[in-house]
C-alpha cells in the first residue's frame, strides 16, 4: 500500500447559468474549504471547460482549477498544450491538466468525429502526453509519431508550475490505468468505460473488489515511481442521510447490485456525514485515494466533512 496522503476535496460543476453566478459559484466553492473546482469537456448542457475554468480562477485567490477531462481527440495536443500553459499562467500556477482518451460514444456521433477503438484512442493519447509536456518543457522540439508529427515547435507560453502543471489521468481499464500510472501525477480510478455509454454494466465495473484489481495494475505499471503517484476518485452519486441501508436498497436493483455493493462502492457516498467520513477513512486505507471530487449538487452537504478530513 501507497503512504498515506492528506485528504485533498474538489469539486465537480457543469453550468454556468450567467458571468456573476459563476464567479459567485467558484467563491463558494472555494469559502467551503474545496482544493479545486473541475469541469468536464462534452458536448451536452454544459459551459466550455476553457473560458469557465479561467474565469474561476479570476474570480479567486487560491482555489485551483482543472479539466475532468479534456478529451484528447478534441484539440491537437499542441493546440491544448497551448491553451493549458495559457490558463496555468494566467491563474497563477493554479491548474490541474486532466486529459483522456474520450469516451461517450454520442459525443463522438454528434461532432461527426470517428469513435476508433479504445487502443487507437490511447495510444494517441500517450503520443498527446509526450507532445503535451514536451511543450511545457520550453524551446524548440520535435516529435515523430504514429498519429502526430511536430516539426520545429516552440512551446510558448511557458506554465508558471514547474516542471509542469500537475497531470490527471484516470480510467478503468488495464491500458488506459497503465498509461495513467506511467505519466500522470494524480491517477483517478473509474469505470471501465469501454461501453461508451453509461449503464448498468458500466456502473458495475465500479464495484470495490474490480477497484481492488486496478490498484493492482497502476502499481504494477508504476514500479519505482507508485509511491510519488497521488491516487483518487470521482463520487457520482452522493446523498447525506439517516437511512443509508433503506436508499441502497432502493438503489440496488436497477444496477444488478446487493445493497452492500451500492455502499462500498468508491464511487457512491450514501450514510450521514459521520458514515461519510467513516467511508472515507476506509477507502483511503484500502486503496490508497486520497483526491476526492464531489458533484456540485451535494458539495454544501459534504462541507462539514471536507472541514473534518481535508489537510488530514
């Protein structure tokens, strides 16, 4: 097992309803004790995680800002590498650069961008990645891969953060977590997203004895480096109540699960905020996690527990 690192809470959103709600908003956030406010990059009823993710950090001090993730096959890796030396510089040092290998199926359909297979997509990510911090790394340089050629490119601007903004990766399969683990320096565990949509199926590749596996495979594709590797997760589902066995049961059957799968599922935070902090505790002694990000909706609820935990 990894050591044991301080808690470290963000925030997921997904609208911005108007400029003063969303500055309103990120000072929230940040008044509530959260690290960082993340913002995912689809094609649905959501802001554009660029423009909103620099207007956070304006309309803050200390709160960073990231991407939950950028999906590669959007952006030329130079084009992104650009806009995210851009934004760190702009927020003084304050961005966590999340990037994938794009998964929803529909996103893909509606942008009229080809859905190859999900080794192609990664292996154009690790080519992206090099790409990306090779930018960071300033002056001129050159690439030669399978799926980008660069000739002669300067990266500028420079990031304030050396020797770059920290990376995030994540997924839920074994190449995908293996890349992660070999590049980034926040690795998130998630659903295996091969189903490109999501489902019941998907939701049950969440399950705490598949979460175990993963582990297994970031620390052995990490080797030397696991232990430098901060290891976290995304809560998708969270609900602060007195009943917590009653609402599991509730939820169980339309993903195939027993209650008790719904309650050890990482990725599920269901109990009072004491059950809360408990499960917590237990995920960060089993797996290691540390990084948590909460949906927006329930983020004043979980206040209370992020003032307990976070920093400890």
């Amino acid at each position: 097992m990894t050591r044991l690192r301080p808690f470290r809470f963000s925030v997921q959103e997904h609208r911005a309803h108007s400029a003063a709600q969303w500055r309103e908003r990120a000072r929230a956030i940040e008044s509530l004790g959260y690290s960082a406010v993340f913002l995912p990059d689809h094609y649905g009823d959501q802001a554009g995680p660029i423009a909103a993710l620099m207007a956070a950090a304006d309309a803050t001090t200390t709160l960073r800002v990231g991407s939950l993730v950028f999906d590669n096959d959007y952006r030329h890796p130079v084009v992104l590498a650009k806009e995210a030396a851009t934004l760190d510089l702009l927020s003084d040092g304050r961005l966590d650069l999340g990037i994938g290998a794009g998964w929803m199926v529909s996103d893909y359909e509606q942008a009229g961008i080809p859905y190859d297979s999900a080794g192609v997509r990664i292996e154009r990510l690790a080519e992206a990645v090099t790409i990306i911090k090779k930018f960071f790394a300033g002056g001129e340089f050159s690439f030669e891969g399978k799926h980008y050629t660069i000739k002669g490119l300067e990266g500028s601007p420079l990031p304030v953060q050396k020797p770059h903004p920290r990376f995030l990766l994540g997924g839920g399969g074994r190449k995908m977590l293996s890349l992660a683990a070999r590049e980034a320096d926040i690795v998130h565990v998630n659903y295996n997203l091969n189903e490109g949509r999501i489902n019941p199926k998907l939701v049950q590749t969440g399950m705490a004895e598949a979460t175990d596996e993963k582990l297994g495979w970031i620390r052995e594709a990490a080797g030397d480096r696991f232990d430098a590797i901060e290891l976290g997760f995304t809560v998708f589902f969270a609900n602060v109540t007195e009943d917590r066995e009653s609402l599991a049961e509730a939820l169980a059957p339309s993903m195939g699960f027993k209650p008790r799968n719904v309650l050890e599922m990482p990725h599920f935070l269901i109990g009072t905020l004491g059950q809360i902090e408990e499960d917590l505790k237990a995920r960060r002694d089993r797996y290691g996690f540390a990084d948590v990000i909460v949906p927006g909706e329930a983020a004043e609820d979980l206040a209370p527990v992020v003032e307990r935990l976070a920093g400890r």
